[in-house]
C-alpha cells in the first residue's frame, strides 16, 4: 500500500470518527482551553495536545495546517473511546509495521499502528514543542525542538504524531507542530530589522527567542499547582490562581545571562526566575514587588543569570517560570501576554589595555581591604535628581578621586533608602581625563561585576559588594564609574553634595568615552571604593556636617579640608599609606533627627574598612537650632563615640567647632554653647586622643567669635568657608595630626 493512500485512510477514518462524536472543532484549528484542573497533577498538556492529534496531511510536501479541515475536541472519556477505536482500524486497514506501548491512561493502553515513511523526509519545528518517547500525551518527555529545528521523519502514528529522529534514538511529536516549509526563526527575524546596538559581550548578536506560551510548550516539572489555565486566542494565557507555572525555553547554560521582557497583567504580586530540572531554583529570583509592580498592566525588562542552586550540579536552566509571591501563597489572576528571552552569553570581565601591557605585579604583601574613597549615603530629594533624563533605564557616569593606590578593588552599591528593587544592568569604571568632562581612557575600561555577573538586583534597604576587580590607579587619580541603570526605586539612594559633575545619559553609556544629557552633582547608590591593599595601609575617616561635606566649594575643584588632608599626606613619603574618606553630610545634626552623626555611626565610621582614625568636626546644627543649653548633650554623644572607637581601636579627634558670629545660628545662647564644646574638645580629660584647634584658626585675631573674611564663603554666610578656607582647615588638620601618624 503507498504511502499516499495509507494517509488518506486515516484522514477519511478521523473524519468519520468526528462526524461519528459530534464533537467538530472551529476550522481554524483553536481548542477553546480546560475550565477546570486539578491541582495535583503535574502533566496539564494532555487536553489540548490530544485535541490536536487528529490533525493529519494527505501528503509531507503541503504545511499541515493547509490540510486539516476538522479537529475533535475530546473529553477524557470520550479520548479514550476514540483512541482505542481509531486504533483498532488503523490496525487493520494500514497494515502498520511499528507498534507503541502507553502505560499511563487506559487510552494509552492500547496499541498505537505507526506507519513508516520509507523516503527520506525532513521536517521543521513549527515552534517548540515536546518530544516524548510515545505517541501521545502521556508519553515520557524526553526533550524539546524549537522552532526552525530540523528533524528526520520515520514515521507517523495513527493518532497524528510523528517518529522522528532525535538525540540517540526514536521518539514522537504531534504532528501538527511540523512543517515541511522552515520558518522564519525569531532571530532571522531579529537579523533583518535588527538595532545593532543588540550585542552580547562579545559584540555578536544576540539569540532572542520568543517564549511559546501553549500548553504543548508547558514546563510539566513546574507546575506543580496550576489551577486554572486559560489559553487566549492572542496568544496569551490567564492563570486564575495556582503556586507555579513555566514554559521550556532553550537552553540558558550555567553563568549565561539572559534578558527578559515580559509584558501582562495581575491583581496579586508574582516571582520570575529560570528553572532546571527537579524544580530547582537556577536564576536570581526578580519579584515583582521589587520592580515597582503594584497591580495592573506591566511590562518588565531584567536580567537573570544562570547558576548552580545549592551546588545540585546544575549546568543549564530549560524553563521560565512564574511563581507566587511566597512558597505558600497562590498567584492571583495573572495574564501573560509575552514573554522574550535575549541570550547574551556569559560575562567575561575585560581586562584592560593598560594592565595588559605592564609587568605583573606582586601583590602577596597586599592581604586586607582599606577604603580608598567613600561617602555618606542619604536620601535624594527632587531638587537632586536629574530633570530632563531620568535614571531609571539609562545611565549615570559619576567621577570620584581615590586617596590609596592599588590595582585591585572592589566597589559597594547601596539601595538602603530605597522603597523598591534597584537594578544595576551593566556596570564599568575607567580613567577620567579631565574633572570637568566625561571623557574617559577607554583602554583602561573595565566591567564591574557581581558573582561573576554583569547585573545585579538590590533590594529594598541593602547594599551588595561588586567582585574583586584588577583595575590600577594612583592615590588622587580621577576615576569614572559608569552605571546602566534598569529599575529604580522613587526613593534614591544618594549623597547628594558631591561637588563633582555627574553626567546622566540615555540608554546604556557603560562603554562609551564619552556621554552626553543632563548633569548634577551627586553620586547615586556609590557608596564606597575598597582597594586591596599593604598590611600598613589605614584610613583616615572624617565624620561632619556641610563644613566637612564642603558647602559652597568651587565644584570639580576637589577643595574640602578632607581633600587637602589627602593631598598632604600623599606628599610625605611616610604617611602615603593613608587613606581620606570623606563622610560629612550637609544639614545633618550630630544627634537626633535626620540622617545624624549618631544615627549613621556604625554604617560610615566602624564599618569602613581599614579604620585607624576619627575626627570628628561636628555639632554647629545642633546649636544653630537649640533653644537650650544642650552643650552636655553634645559632650556626652562625644564621649560615646569615643568609647565605641577605642573599644575596637581607632583613634580618635576631636575639632573644635569654628566661630559663626553674624549667621543666622549666632546669638549669645549658640555662642555659649560653642565655648563649653570647644573647651571640652581641648581638656585633657575629654578621652579624645587629640584635638584639633579649627576655630582658633579661623577665627579673627580681634574678634574670635567671628570668623575672617578672607575664609568667607561665596553666599557671605559667615558660617561655611570658601575654598581658599577649606583649604587652610585641611592643612591644620595635617599639621595637627601628623605627627601622631604611624
């Protein structure tokens, strides 16, 4: 019998078992989806795949979906009448030479005739589809074709699946997922209308593929409680409630890096991550919470990398799943409209042109983390963040000078303030040429990365430490770390006076020399710069309000007191092992309210790596606002932390708080209060170990309430000092403390 006639066969005995159940389907071939499912059985593809099984072509050399004219949709009782039926004739009217054995269904039971295909056919994946080693739904799955795959037919079964070949073996597939023309995959689609700024790190186009969201597509080890699923004519689906539900998607191999689009809508909060099999979880986990999401219509971009979940020996990830917001909570009415992974390949770190080229270095006397450049982190207001170009989805280059030398480093990233996930996509750092542009080296560009990742994920309230970075520089030289940003919460984390240009471009400007948009001059989430460095190697922390932030200073001119005590001590060879870090934040008290002194102490004094020394300049808001003698109040914050810094064996100094006569903060109360501080700061019992007299310095040789006027700022405040003042504070400091250095 030929091949032809025994397909025309089956066609005629498919129609006349439709006529036969009553149960024809639309012509276009859509199966309207299951009301209902329980929640306790894993495999929900069966109803609809075994609707599809009828499909069936008279001839391989048309696309299927041209020949099929009727499907039949099918109960589960009804499938097991019709199968057993169907196969009973195909038996005996195709004289089938192949045989399958199901186990799972009482359909499945009986024997399925499979015709083989004695010229050589090939077919292609229509989209992604199953394999399984039966003919059927209840068959085992054993892989998946994407769409465009070629595979070899050898056979089609009675039911509409076909033999193909397939890994080291024979297994099936419903036949209505093959076509003999090969369709335009996703990413020749992508190839002829593509941005070719879509490169993977190694500058090659990216893989996009589109995820199928079908139940012939369904992730079977996933959805362990799916409830009710409905597949929608658009192409999307409707979860009302369940815990779990994924599609297979094509290989993300252990450490690739995958961006994802999704697009929906839901009433409750959801998680995303990459899955592998036996349901281990294989990705960083993104939660919708995390991304702003407060219910409705949504549309997400974000990264997720591949990885080894409790060392269970993962070494790929093949599904895509959404998750519940807890392990025991249900989704709740989430529509998936589309989901589009973006394969960028694994992140290899550059390494830069200059570290290339130099003579390896030894670094086995460089054994413990010191802060090279740091700053006090606080909450950005509107008048703070850029106006025209916003951060979320772009970029934001941002230039800081390092005190200590080094060429390895390792950055901190902070989202404490923030109310919602930070994304951070991609992330660099390079040589500045100049302050006052964004001009960078580009042969010193390095990727800052995080467990070996390009991105990372900050929740609400945290900070992350990137990886450990070659990267080399001189103490005072300017670096520029570039961020591209992805979600960004409303509230920022910043430091909001840097007094250096911050440049904020659109789109991603991580490797760019140079980028252009709005400017500030604010460090966002860059919280501090740590550098591995000689056992002798200290840091010099200076805690203070706006007179240590450096109000009014000339901006990229690097002016503060803190930024001349760096320049001082680089200048002598016995003190250049010394870092300066900077964590002064303007209109801050020394106690109490906002982001205090005392509020902040542990985070920017005892925390930063490699502390040997305090000072501490602080307390003239605390008096400008008092309307009592709190001249105790601020002894006794002094002296606790004092006690805090000796008790883990850091220095600590005291500066005396500078005159303010004709501000607004004097009157004969304030200036009352500042005499007892200043005296307590230079008495012998203070329990500082030393003190440095500013307020002498300063003041006006006939007037030391007052301070000269050579030192006063450009706003003619009589509080803050221009740079020409700043400047000669940070040389009393040195001259203060050197000696007392070691």
């Amino acid at each position: 019998m030929t091949h032809k006639r025994i397909l025309s066969l089956i066609l005629a005995l498919a129609l006349a078992l439709a006529v036969l159940t009553g149960c024809g389907a639309p012509a276009n071939g859509e199966v309207d989806p299951p009301q209902t499912q329980a929640t306790d059985v894993p495999e929900v593809t069966t109803t609809t795949e075994e609707t599809t099984e009828p499909e069936v072509t008279t001839t391989l050399t048309t696309p299927l979906e041209e020949e099929v004219t009727t499907t039949t949709e099918e109960t589960t009782a009804e499938a097991t009448t019709t199968t057993e039926a169907t196969t009973t004739t195909a038996a005996t009217t195709t004289e089938a030479t192949t045989t399958t054995e199901a186990a799972t269904t009482e359909a499945a039971k009986a024997t399925i005739a499979v015709e083989d295909v004695l010229n050589e056919v090939y077919m292609y994946a229509k989209s992604s589809v199953n394999v399984r080693n039966r003919p059927g739904t209840d068959g085992e799955r054993v892989g998946h074709l994407d769409k465009g795959d070629k595979v070899k037919v050898t056979g089609i079964a009675a039911n509409g699946w076909y033999r193909i070949e397939f890994k080291d073996g024979e297994y099936f597939v419903s036949g209505s997922y093959l076509t003999e023309t090969e369709p335009k995959t996703e990413e020749a689609e992508k190839e002829n209308n593509t941005d070719k700024s879509d490169k993977n790190e190694k500058g090659e186009q990216a893989k996009t593929h589109t995820v199928a969201l079908t139940a012939e597509n369904w992730d079977n080890d996933s959805n362990l409680d799916a409830g009710i699923v409905q597949y929608n004519s658009d192409g999307s689906v409707y979860i009302k409630t369940g815990s779990i539900v994924g599609w297979t998607i094509p290989e993300v191999a252990l450490d690739e890096t995958v961006e994802v689009t999704v697009k929906g809508s839901s009433v409750g909060e959801f998680r995303m991550w990459l899955l592998s099999a036996g349901q281990a979880t294989s990705s960083n986990i993104v939660s919708s919470a995390e991304l702003g999401f407060t219910g409705g219509d949504f549309e997400f971009t974000f990264t997720l990398t591949a990885e080894d979940h409790d060392s269970k020996n993962i070494t790929a990830a093949d599904a895509f799943c959404f998750k519940a917001p807890t392990w025991d909570s249900k989704l709740d009415q989430l529509t998936i409209k589309s989901v589009k992974l973006t394969y960028l390949g694994k992140d290899e770190p550059e390494q830069s042109k200059e570290d290339e080229d130099k003579t390896p270095v030894d670094d086995s006397d460089r054994t413990k983390w010191v802060a090279s450049w740091g700053s006090a982190q606080l909450r950005a207001g509107d008048d703070h963040l850029p106006k025209n170009v916003k951060l979320a989805n772009n970029s934001v280059r941002m230039q800081i000078r390092m005190t200590l030398e080094g060429n390895t480093i390792r950055l901190v990233f902070s989202n404490e303030e923030g109310n919602s996930a930070l994304t951070i996509n991609k992330a660099t750092i390079a040589h500045l040429l100049d302050p006052k542009k964004s001009d960078i080296d580009t042969s010193t560009l390095t990727s800052i990365t995080f467990g070996g990742k390009q991105s990372v994920t900050i929740a609400a309230g945290k900070t992350v430490t990137s990886d450990e970075i070659k990267f080399s520089f001189d103490a005072l030289d300017d670096l520029a770390v570039t961020l591209y940003l992805g979600n960004v919460p409303s509230n920022v984390t910043s430091h909001t006076a840097s007094r250096c240009t911050t440049w904020v471009s659109k789109g991603d400007g991580t490797t760019s020399k140079t980028v252009s948009g709005d400017t500030t001059t604010s460090w966002y989430f860059l919280s501090r710069v740590d550098v591995l460095a000689t056992k002798e190697s200290k840091t010099i922390v200076c805690l203070g309000d706006s007179l240590t932030d450096g109000a009014s200073v000339t901006t990229n001119g690097f002016s503060r007191w803190p930024d001349e005590l760096a320049r001082q001590l680089k200048a002598n060879s016995d003190l250049d092992h010394y870092s300066v870090i900077n964590m002064g934040i303007g209109a801050t008290p020394l106690m109490g309210w906002g982001a205090s002194g005392e509020a902040r102490f542990t985070r920017d004094v005892l925390n930063v790596p490699g502390i040997d020394t305090l000072i501490i300049f602080y307390g003239v808001n605390d008096i400008g606002y008092a309307n009592s003698d709190i001249s105790q109040k601020i002894i006794d914050t002094y002296k606790s932390m004092i006690k805090k810094c000796h008790d883990k064996g850091i220095k600590v100094y005291g500066m005396t708080i500078t005159p303010f006569k004709d501000s607004g903060y004097y009157s004969e109360l304030h200036e009352k209060i500042r005499v007892k501080v200043n005296e307590f700061i230079m008495s012998p019992n203070s329990g500082f170990d030393g003190y440095i007299d500013a307020a002498s310095a300063v003041a006006e040789q006939n007037d030391p309430e007052k301070m000269r006027k050579t030192y006063l700022s450009v706003w003619g405040d009589w509080l803050h000092f221009n740079d020409t003042g700043y400047k000669f504070v940070g040389k009393t400091v040195y001259n203060s403390i050197k000696d007392d250095l070691k």
